[in-house]
C-alpha cells in the first residue's frame, strides 16, 4: 500500500484541523483501509472560546461523514476534559455517552461526534487515525489471529480483545493503557475490529497506518506462499489457483428472485448481481455454506449486510423461508426486549454464479456490494492460510441491535415515496413529455432506466436488450410506460412481458399523443384508461394538458385505489 501525501499539497495547509481534513481524505481514498463511513479521526488542538480562555478541544470525524469526502464542518469539536472525565465513569450506557458528548461540543450546529470519541481522547497524540484495514480485519478474524499479529508486530503494537465499539471499548483501552508507555508503540491493532496509529504530527500518524497495513499484507503473502510451499511439497504438484469461470444468469430467474426477497422484505427492493471475481469464486467454493455463513468481516457491518447472506440453490422459496426461520431463531436467541427487524436478507450467494445484493435504492445495493465483496475477499484468503473464523453471533447481535441503531428506527423518516425500489422503464419520445414523466416518477422514488440511446423500438433485438438492461441494472422491472402509440410498442411489451410478470405489480401504461388507451395483452395487467385528450398537440397548451393527463394517469395507476386486477382506479 502506497502513501497518497503529497508534499504540494500539504505545503499550502496551516492548520490542524486542515491537516486533519487532508489525511482523513487519504485514507477515505483507499477502499482497503475503510468503506462507506468506516473508520474514524481526529485531531487535539486549543481554541480561545468566548471569554478569551484557552480550551483543549478534540476535532472528531461526526456521524453521517465518510473519511473520502469529509469537510472540516465534518468534525465534531468536543472538549477534552469532558470526554476524559467520561473514560473514568464506572459505567454509561451508549445512548448516554451520545447525549453527553453532544453537550460537550462547543457548536451546537456540528454533526453528532463519532460513538469512538472518548477512545480518540484517550490517546495522547495530537492526531489519531482509526480504519478497518483489510489485512488487519483478515488476519484477526482466524482461530491464530492473536498470535499471528503478536509475530508479525512484536511489541510495538498494543493489542486489545474485541469488546463492543462505544463506551464499553473506550472504557476498555482506557483501564488497559493507564500504565502504557505511549512513546513505545507504534499502533493499537482492535481485535476483529481494526487498527489505531497516532502522532502528534499529520504526516508520521497517517503514514503509520499505511506501514503497518503493508506489513500485514506482505506477512499474509507470505502466509500464503508458505502455505502453497507446503501443498506442492505433500501433493508433488502446484496447489491449483481459481478456475476461470464464465457464468451464465438466467435473467428471468434473477428478476424471480427479486420478486420474491421484496415480498419478504414487504417492499420493492433493487437486486443487483454482483460478479466480481472474489463473488464468483465463493458462490463457486465447495465449502460455500460453511465459509459463507460464518458472519461479517467487522462487527459494523452487520448494519448493512446482516449477519449472514441467504445461499440460493435449487429452490429459491425454500432458500428464504429458511433464512427466515433461522433470523427469528437467531433474534429470539439473544434479543432483550429489542423490536425484530425484517428477516430478509440483504444479500445473497447464488450457487455456482455469483453474489446478489438488494437494497431500497441503487446506491444502498453497491453499498452492499462493496462490503460483501471485500468480505468474500478476506474469507477466501483466510482460508487458504488459516480458516476464517467471524466473531460469535451472540457479538454480532449486539450490535446489530445496538441501542443507538434502534434509536435510529424509531426515529426513521416515513418516507412518501410510493416507487421506491420499483423499476420503470419510459420508450423515448417528445422530450417534455418524457422529462415530466421521468421526473415525477423519480421524485415518487422510482428506479428510471434510461433508454436514451434506443430510438424506436423496430426490432426484436432493441426490445430484447431493452427488457434485459432493466435487470442487470436493477434486478427486474415493474412498470413500462409506453409513450407513443406506436405498433412497435406491442413488441417491446411482449418482450418485457416475463420481466414484468416477475415485477412486483406488474403495470403496463401506454400513452400516445391524443389519447390516454387501453392496451391490452392477456399476460399483463394493464391500466385502462378511458380519459382522453381530444385535441391536437401542436400548440404549447396542448402539449401540456396532454403533460396532465399523463401526470394524473401516472398519479392514478399509483394510488392505493388502483387495482391492477381490475383495470380500473376509484377516483
Ligand atoms: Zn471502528
């Protein structure tokens, strides 16, 4: 692993809280140190408050803020002599330390401080930088894990078992290190966790993490060298490496599986195929079951991805229903008094292809895609040197139903956005009219393929690509809005007829010109629409009571009223 700094540009930063916004943005840069608001840092530094008095503040990365895109309004500044008070409470629960903290904060307007705070100020260096390293995370997640780090850093980093992150972890580092000589280590390795480094200098604190994570990567290549050594010495051959593989999808069958994780769900959900080499090779491994299900890579995980994915073989009902039992098995294990979230999974291994990752929107699906595929990555890896070995799903739980998150449930926007999850497809046609279409059913939360680059849809191969791209971008597709009245129209709702067979309501709207008409197939539920617009569209006005129509047409196939086994909405 490289250093990013560039010595240009840190000569321009003077000040702390610019130095710290500069390397928390290198490590955000590099996805094997942290991903999707991984990972935190801070700086100590003075600041003359009000009354001209000096106060020791420690700037934290707040919550919500990713390390790659971070801004100094990102950082919390809370007081340090408030935090370290807090490290020698005997006890405090989490929500409380939340609460505390925020009042410690010298600007009410800046963002909640990282749950890691009270650890942050607990080090005693100006600059602490806090990721979920890879390596780090891979080789502590083994039956040898303590050990194998102890061999490969020796004494010049301070290891602490794996206890919750929150008070319990600062309270923790805090009995731990009250006799450490700071000076004599170089870094914090958190089992199961990941790594801490420090300085009071920006520079030396970030470099220090990258050194420490390229030894690490270089101890586990060696690791697996010696492993292989060892394979061709028994086995008299080399150890064979992955097979390449060329999987096929059967795409109405991923548009199937959709359907069927949004009915779990009881929500539209993307499904996104994810056939990045690490997932091909897991979904492929003969212990699939086994490694796959042993749980995250790091407890925070769990927040996004679940414990475990659902593992799809022949009978994809069966599949899910199991994980469902299994879920309430595992809540009513370990819960105390928490409410139950959806036993869905978020992501899944589909036997012999590849991953699937599902999500309300896009972007939480790759979300999901980026922590999975590391994850497989560091299984895989495990596993050919050692074993993988997860913490136990009782630790799993508690975070994962973690007061703080349940906090967060209760508080959960009840979002008005009827399409969210859906996938509509809209053909192409006069520009207003496919914009106001496109923008009223993105604001209702709708997934809208983009079908720019078709025009007209004249042959069966445009159709076919068109109903195809709908599911590998999306996993499915759940309503076509025909905008023309054109016979062509008929072939692209033929083609995407067993695409929307598997959408989650199907719903077919076609719209031309003049009229708002029925079309009718005997496979699709078809809006009829007896409405019309008995005017020409040559002139402004009546291009936009023609924009009306479709805007109440659209409005009326969403609203509850409307049954789509009826072909017809109450209004
Ligand atoms: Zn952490």
């Amino acid at each position: 692993m490289q250093s990013l700094w560039q010595n240009e540009i840190a000569d321009q930063i003077n000040t702390p809280l610019a130095f710290r916004v500069y390397t928390s943005r290198l490590l955000g840069q590099e996805p094997a140190l942290v991903l999707h608001g991984g990972g935190n840092t801070s700086v100590k530094t003075q600041v003359t408050n009000l009354f001209g008095e000096v106060e020791e503040i420690l700037y934290v990365k707040g919550s919500g803020w990713d390390l790659e895109t971070i801004e100094a309004a990102g950082f919390a500044p809370v007081k340090m002599d408030v935090l370290l008070k807090m490290a020698q409470l005997p006890t405090l629960s989490d929500s409380d330390m939340v609460k505390y903290q925020r009042a410690a904060m010298i600007d009410p307007s800046a963002p909640n401080p990282s749950v890691e705070a009270i650890l942050h100020a607990i080090i005693p260096f100006a600059y602490v930088d806090h990721t979920h390293a890879d390596a780090i995370v891979t080789l502590t997640n083994t039956p040898n894990g303590k050990a194998m780090i102890q061999e490969l850093y020796d004494k010049r980093v301070f290891v602490i078992p794996y206890v919750m992150p929150g008070f319990a972890l600062a309270k923790l580092v805090y009995e731990m290190t009250r006799d450490l000589k700071w000076q004599s280590i170089e870094g914090i390795v958190l089992m199961n966790h990941g790594l801490f480094t420090f300085s009071d200098d920006a520079k030396t604190a970030y470099e220090k993490t990258i050194e420490l994570v390229t030894e690490a990567e270089q101890f586990i290549e060696a690791q697996l060298c010696l492993k292989s050594e060892a394979v061709e010495e028994a086995s008299g051959q080399a150890p064979n490496g992955y097979p390449e593989q060329d999987i096929s999808i059967d795409l109405v069958e991923l548009a199937r599986i959709r359907k069927l994780v949004s009915a779990q769900k009881g929500a539209a959900q993307v499904a996104l195929l994810n056939s990045s080499v690490p997932s091909c090779h897991i979904a492929s491994h003969p212990k699939l079951k086994e490694i796959a299900t042993r749980g995250p890579l790091t407890p925070d995980h769990v927040i996004r991805t679940k414990r475990v994915p659902v593992i799809f073989g022949e009978n994809i009902e069966a599949d899910l229903s199991e994980y469902a039992s299994k879920y309430i098995e595992y809540f009513e294990a370990y819960q105390h008094e928490q409410t139950m979230l959806n036993y869905a999974p978020n992501f899944a291994i589909w036997q012999g292809k590849a991953a699937i990752s599902f999500g309300k929107t896009v972007k939480e699906a790759l979300i999901i895609e980026d922590i999975t595929s590391h994850t497989f990555d560091a299984i895989l890896t495990a596993e050919q040197f050692s074993q993988y070995q997860a913490l136990s799903a009782q630790e799993i739980f508690e975070v994962e139903y973690w007061e703080l998150e349940q906090a967060k449930l209760k508080k959960a926007a009840n979002n008005n956005m009827p399409l969210l999850g859906k996938v509509v497809m809209v053909t192409p046609a006069a520009t207003e009219v496919m914009q106001a279409v496109v923008e009223q059913l993105t604001k209702l939360g709708a997934n809208v393929l983009d079908l720019n680059e078709y025009h007209g849809f004249d042959t069966l191969d445009k159709c076919q690509e068109a109903a195809e791209t709908a599911v590998i971008d999306f996993g499915g597709l759940d309503i076509l809005v025909c905008l023309n009245d054109d016979s062509t129209n008929l072939m692209l709702i033929n083609t995407c007829e067993a695409f929307l067979e598997h959408g989650l309501c199907p719903t077919v709207l076609c719209v031309n010109h003049l009229t708002l008409p029925v079309m009718s197939s005997e496979n699709i539920n078809v809006l009829a629409l007896n409405s019309s617009v008995n005017t020409d569209i040559g002139s402004t006005e009546d291009k936009h009571a023609g924009l009306f129509n479709l805007t109440s047409a659209i409005t009326m196939m969403l609203s509850p009223e409307y049954d789509p086994n009826n072909d017809e909405v109450k209004v």
